[in-house]
C-alpha cells in the first residue's frame, strides 16, 4: 500500500489541444529525422524521395486511423500495450511492450551517432576544422545524462517552442529551394515509380518509418489532456498530415536542388545535402541546420533516456535484474543507477558501430532492429481495433473504419516488413534481422508461459516506458 501511495500521479487536465499537439510534432522531430534520413532513403529510391514519403504517409495514415480508434475509448497513459492488451489480449499485450523494448533504449544511439557523423563532414566542408565523430558522440552523450541525471524535465511548453523552431528552419530552406529555381526548375520526376524496383522501394519503406515513428505519443498524455477522447485521437492524425507534408515538401526540394539525375549520389557526397542546399543559398545561415540538427537529437534522446532508463529501474526494483540498478539519486530522484547504465549501453553501441561501419552507415543496422520492432507494434495495433469495437462497442461499429482500414494497413506494413527481411540482406543488416528475430522469438515464448509476478514486472515496467515520468518514487 505504501508503494502505491507514493508512486507519482499524473496531473489531469492540464495540457490543451496546442501543447499536445506539438509534444507529438517534437517527437518526431521534423529536422532531425530529414537531416539524417532523407539522404539514406536515396540509395533505395533515388530522386523518387517525394514519391516514397508520400506512400509511407498515405500507409502510416491508415494506421494513425486505426490507432485514434483506440485512443477514443482507451485513453491511457499505457499507449500501444494498453490498446493491444484490451484488443487482442494480455497475451499480446504483453508481446507488444516487449517489442517497444527494441525501440527506446537505442533512441540516443541512433540520434546522436549519426548526427555527429555529419557534423563531422559538415564542420570539415565549412570551416575546415575536423571534429571526430566519437567526440561529438561522447559530448552530446554526456549532455543527455546530465540532463536525465538532475532531473531536468522537458515542458509541453518547451516542446512546443522547439517543434516550432525547428518545422520554420527546415520549411523556410525549403521553400527558399523551391523559389531560387523558380517555375522552369520545378518537375514531377520525384514522384515517378523509381527505377530501382519495387523490392528498393519497400526498404525505403521500412527505414522511412523511422521518421514516423511518433505521431502516436501524444497516447501517453491522455490522462494529464483535457477531453483526452477528442484531443487525442485529433493530435494523432494532425501531428501526422502536419509533419508528413513537410517532409515531402522538403524531400521535393532536397532532390531538385541537388538534380534529380545525382540524387542517387547524394550518400556517398561529401556533405549532408542540406548543409550544401543551406551553404549556397544562405551563406552562413548553414549554423542554423546545425542548430535544427543538434536540437533534434539532443530532444529526442533525452525522451528515450528518460523512458528507457524507468524500464532498467523498473525490472530491477522488481528483481528481474541486478537490485542496484533500482537505486535512486537522494537529491534528484531519479534512478540514477539505470540511468548511468542506460548511458554506459548507447556510448558503447554508439562507438562499436561507429567503428565497424561509420558513423552515417551505422544507420542502417539501428534502423532494423527499430523499424521490424515498430512495423509489428503497428500490426498488432491495427489488429486490435477490429475485435474491440466488435466485442466492446458494437453500436459505433462501422465496417469501413474499423475493418477494412486496419487490414488495409496491416497489408501494406506485412508487404514492407516481408520486403525488409527477404531476401536475406547482407551483413551487416542480416546480423540485425537475426538480433531482431531471437528477441521476437524470446518475447512471444515469454508471452505464452510467464506467468505470476515475472510477468507482471514486465508489463509495470512497460507501462513506466509509457508514462515516462521524472520523478520515480522511492521506496
């Protein structure tokens, strides 16, 4: 009794439909996300960018549906593991909180290691001083746990204000783009079928969800929303449209401004296209990329240090792992053990893969182990809709919303799940295929005979993920 009496409460109410809205547009960081991904989207689709981004928005809205469905009647802070449990079962519940556990422990891995790659291109190109990659890995690294470390919390208001910084920056370069070459410049070829084939193009597919990955975050601020049923669902779909038209916007420009006959070049160039789109346009305006660059993965990694590092705290306060991992900071309250391992795991992958592959290639093995995590979460997540509105809520039952687009949706995410896993790609993606596949493997096992209080820790330990709370009651 006296654990639950202290474990924190979420406030009621007191977010509105603006600064819910932005806490999703941040998270899916909108520069980020363009800065780092668009580039490596090219060597699967070539100048067809637009036309990529375009279809994974017209999937991931089908998806967005049916996850808005679930946010009307299940309003909790326990986003997919609560919609799934209610849907499909605690079974399956319990497989999905597993499968998220692939995707927020890496977060700062896969947000800093890449963006110090291309700071590292970008500050030798510019200024000719050469900043090593490890360094600023180790650096931006060390912000994140200080931050985490102290307690620092990131504010809706905060949020707000950096989602908007960030969507002008990246909107004002590309529409600059878009002008400088005027109406003769302009072409449809972005959004031709590209020449590749349709097995590049789900790749391209699967590692796109990368970007998408957050339009459903605003889930877990369903209690602290005010009329969480309306403001929820409603975030979900416009925090997508928002960010999904400026990404294609962006990629659009990205592609003509570099020629659409070399953008197939564009990962092997010298320096991050956007640096070099800013560069000859803006002059030393390129500072302002790097502050988009930087903002967004500092962000980014902050949420998946606070998230994951509670489920590292969370199993150990429940045994499942070593006890001194559940210890929290006497002045900060926050699970500073876990934290430091959390920091300990990202350093050590970050420089590992940084070594062995590059800093900028390393992108694609992280973006395996995340993207086949979120297509199956997603899945499930469709999935779920149809037997709860069926069992549950039979008079709002429509055969379109909550039967044809969820299995519309699942159709077009198994497609670029079947094309990311087969054929077998080559090392070192088959290694992260194989890594993904085992832990799979483990969780459905897990699902299917943990039972008792093991089990339960697991699913506590999704839910803190979930909430992603500062402050962590002690004991």
């Amino acid at each position: 009794m006296s654990e639950e009496r202290n474990r924190p409460v979420l406030a009621k109410g007191v977010l509105g439909q603006t600064e819910v809205l932005f806490q999703a547009v941040a998270h899916l960081g909108p520069a980020g996300a363009a800065i780092v991904v668009f580039p490596f989207l090219t060597q699967f689709v070539g100048a067809s960018v637009p036309l990529l981004l375009l279809l994974c928005l017209a999937a991931l809205s089908l998806t967005a549906l049916s996850v808005a469905s679930l946010a009307k009647h299940v309003p909790s802070a326990g986003g997919f593991f609560s919609y799934v449990n209610q849907g499909l079962g605690r079974g399956f519940g319990f497989f999905t909180a597993w499968s998220y556990f692939l995707y927020d422990p890496l977060i700062p891995t896969v947000s800093i290691l890449v963006s110090a790659g291309i700071l590292e291109q970008v500050f030798r190109e510019n200024l000719g001083v050469f900043v090593p990659w490890w360094l600023s890995t180790i650096v931006m690294l060390a912000i994140v746990h200080i931050a985490t470390y102290s307690g620092v919390k990131q504010s809706a208001d905060l949020n707000l204000l950096l989602g908007i910084a960030e969507s002008v920056i990246l909107l004002a370069l590309a529409l600059t783009v878009i002008f400088h070459h005027g109406s003769r410049g302009q072409t449809l070829v972005p959004f031709h079928f590209p020449s590749l084939g349709l097995h590049n193009l789900c790749l391209g597919f699967a590692f796109a969800l990368l970007m998408f990955c957050g339009f459903e975050s605003a889930a877990p601020l369903a209690e602290e929303t005010a009329d969480p049923t309306r403001s929820i669902p409603r975030t979900m779909i416009l925090s997508l449209m928002l960010v999904g038209l400026l990404w294609i916007v962006t990629g659009y420009a990205m592609v003509i401004g570099l020629g659409v006959d070399h953008a197939d070049q564009t990962l092997a160039a010298r320096q991050n296209p956007f640096f070099e789109l800013a560069r000859g346009l803006w002059g030393w305006g390129w500072v302002w990329i790097v502050f988009a660059l930087v903002n967004s993965s500092l962000a980014a990694s902050v949420a998946g240090q606070n998230a994951g590092s509670r489920v590292i705290f969370a199993l150990a306060r429940a045994s499942l792992l070593p006890q001194r991992l559940g210890r929290i900071h006497p002045r900060y309250k926050t699970p500073s053990a876990a934290i430091t391992v959390q920091t300990a795991l990202n350093l050590t992958v970050s420089l590992v893969l940084g070594w062995k592959l590059g800093p900028i290639t390393a992108l694609g093995f992280i973006g395996v182990l995340i993207s086949i995590g979120i297509i199956v979460i997603y899945v499930l997540a469709n999935m779920a809709v149809i037997p709860l509105y069926w069992r549950q809520y039979r008079s709002e039952w429509s055969f379109g919303r909550h039967c044809v687009v969820p299995i519309l949706g699942t159709g077009l995410l198994g497609l670029a799940l079947f094309y990311t896993v087969w054929p077998v790609p080559p090392k070192p993606l088959s290694i992260a295929e194989a890594f993904v596949g085992i832990w799979l493997v483990v969780g459905a096992l897990l699902a299917i005979f943990l039972r008792g209080s093991s089990r339960t820790a697991l699913e506590k330990a999704a839910l803190l993920m979930y909430h992603g709370q500062e402050t962590v009651a002690e004991e």
